[in-house]
C-alpha cells in the first residue's frame, strides 16, 4: 500500500511539473510575440511567427483582433 501512494505521489509531482513547464514554455513564446508588451499579441506582431500569423483568427476566439495569453495557451502555443 506504501508504495502505491509514492508512485500516486511521484506522478502527481511529475504531471504538475510538466504543467508548470509547458505553462512557462507557452508564457515565453507568447512574451517573444509581444513586442510592445502590452499583454496582447497583435497581427502585425504574429508575423513573426508564421504558424501564429497564419493561424491569427482561429487562435483569436474572441474575435476582438489581438490574442490574449489565455487564447494562445489554449492552442498549445
């Protein structure tokens, strides 16, 4: 039984850590884009990503012309 809620344990420990990295990951890819870092990335901005740039209105889900943080972590960005 002890073993079993150490590796319970070890995997939670490594599934949030993998959350906290691809948070990171998503967080830096989105700063890179965000040139006058203004917390939103505009399309004229995104072109310096082409998969973000060609991708712009999908990625946009409000529909409002800039992306937020929370849009471009929800493609996995």
């Amino acid at each position: 039984m002890k073993t079993n809620n150490k590796l319970g344990i070890l995997f939670t420990v490594a599934a949030l850590s993998a959350g906290i990295s691809f948070a990171s990951q998503a967080n830096e890819g989105f700063k890179a884009l965000d040139a006058n870092e203004d917390g939103m990335i505009t399309k004229s901005e995104a072109e310096a990503n082409e998969t973000v740039f060609e991708n712009f209105e999908l990625i946009d889900s409000d529909g409002n012309g800039t992306i937020s943080l929370e849009e471009y972590e929800a493609v996995g960005l």
